[in-house]
C-alpha cells in the first residue's frame, strides 16, 4: 500500500494553546498535501520542560482521552487522516506518563502507547515526570493500516522495535525531542546524530519495516533540538532528512508492501532463535 506521510518538525513556546494552534495549522498544511497519516514530534505542545526538575510543570498533564485528544478527534475526522498526537498525561494525582495518543481518520480513539524507556541525565530528567510505561508495546489498526509508537528514548532498545513489529505494525513512529548542548563541540554533535539515526535505521532493516523519527527543532535554555526527523525505508534507505535547524512540514510517500519483499529475501524473522533467547530478560547474565 503507497501512504504519504506527514511530518511536523517545528520549534514551540511557553504558551500550550498557542503550540497546539501551530500543530493544528501544519496538520491542516499536510492534509492539504495529500497527507494519510501525520506524526507529531514528542511533547509537541509545550517547551520540553524535562531540563529542569520543577513541580510547576505537572500543571502542564491532562487526561487521555481528554480536552486536547477530543479537538484532535475531530480535525482528523474532518480531513479524513489518521494523526499521532504526543502529550503529557495525568492519570490521577501523583501519576503521569509520556504519552501518545493515536487517531484514525473516522475521528475514533484507538488508544495510546506510554513510553516505556525512561532517561534521567542532565537535561533529560524525565524519571521526575513520568511513570514508566505499563500498556506494553501496541499497533494499532488504522484505515491506513496497522502502526507501531515507540517514544524519543525506546529508539536505542532493539527489544523495542521487535516486539512492536511482531504485534503487526507495517510501520513505527517515534516521536523525539532530543538535542545538542550548548557547549559541546560539532565533532561530539555528529557522532550522537549520526548514532541516533543509525540505530533507528538498523531498527527498520532488523524487522524489515519502515521507520519514521519526528524531531523537535529549535533553541530551548542551553539546548539546541536537532531536528534531522527522518523517514527510513525496510532496508534502511533513507527517503527524506530534514534540516537540524528549521521548522519543516513534511509529507513523504512510501510503499508498505516493501516489507513483504524485504522479510522475503532477508527472513530475519523465521531465522530468529527464539529457544535461545530466554536470558534477554534479565538485567545481567553471569558467564558459564
């Protein structure tokens, strides 16, 4: 099946309803480019308020489904795509998760992934915020065919896109805000881009799917988001690479049938030693 899809790359403000004001332009932008499905980037509606450990910033959660998966219900039912919203979510007092909602394109709430990998490290303190995930790894059936989420920091654990490709995602989106400190120097600053993008494109040729990185751009405090959202083919070819540093409506198209004829020629999947592997699930093994 060929999809076009739709990328949003932007840089956001303190003020939440002027963010999600800007998203809604550039959804209304892709859609009017023939976009089927539109990803947006991790957190999209506020500044990423993880650099600091603050409590002000809870205020910032809201319920899933809610006010904000509501509005985007009905927009995606009027433009007839499917939309991959990342929010903040406040299940009750004292508990909040990295979300993300997902939308088909008849307006219906298929449900939501929370983020399961957690970082804590200076400037990404998100085990302040957020529980680790408890869904599980999900795909879910869209009028455009079954997609896989996976949040920003799930982008370095190949278990991760594994388990998400054997639900029957035909592709996965990552929603990310990731980016450069202000004082390191440009050699450190193309080894972590270039090693984010490899793992995820080494994700997309393991499982044989595609795989599609939205990135937020922009200066925030001493960090420069680095944009560089991508669009990997099942092997690893990359269809579209965004700028590091300016804002970018996106619509690519690609063909999902690809992962018949890749998971065909490279059957990763039937070559798997799944009786062998009982020992991924410990946090160390110690040697025979």
């Amino acid at each position: 099946m060929k999809l076009k899809l739709g990328l949003i790359q932007m840089s956001c403000q303190k003020d939440k309803a002027a963010n999600i004001e800007k998203a809604v332009k550039n959804i209304r932008d892709l859609a009017s480019k023939g976009a089927n499905i539109v990803c947006m980037q991790e957190l999209f509606s506020s500044l990423y308020f993880c650099d600091v450990e603050d409590y002000e910033n809870f205020s910032l959660a809201e319920a899933i489904p809610g006010k904000t998966t509501e509005m985007f219900q009905t927009l995606a039912k009027e433009l007839g795509i499917v939309i991959v919203a990342s929010l903040f979510e406040r299940q009750m007092a004292g508990l909040y998760y990295n979300t993300t909602a997902v939308i088909d394109a008849d307006g219906s709430y298929l449900g939501k992934y929370r983020k399961m990998h957690i970082p804590d490290d200076p400037g990404y303190y998100e085990k302040f915020y957020f529980t680790p995930g408890d869904l599980g790894f999900k795909a879910f059936k869209t009028k455009f065919g079954k997609i896989g989420v996976l949040i920003c920091w799930d982008q370095w654990y190949p278990e991760a896109s594994r388990l998400t490709a054997m639900k029957g995602a035909d592709i996965i989106f990552y929603p990310t805000a990731i980016g450069w400190a202000r004082e390191q120097d440009e050699a450190t600053n193309n080894e972590q881009y270039y090693a984010w993008q490899t793992a995820q494109r080494a994700h997309a040729v393991a499982n044989g799917i595609h795989t599609i990185t939205v990135n937020r751009t922009g200066w925030e405090g001493d960090m420069q988001f680095w944009g560089g959202s991508f669009v990997s083919n099942p092997f690893g070819t990359i269809l579209y690479e965004a700028s590091h540093d300016k804002e970018e409506n996106i619509v690519v198209e690609i063909d999902t049938d690809l992962t018949e004829h890749y998971r065909m020629h490279w059957p990763f999947f039937r070559d798997r030693r799944i009786d062998a592997y009982g020992e991924i699930t410990k946090r160390f093994s110690e040697n025979n």
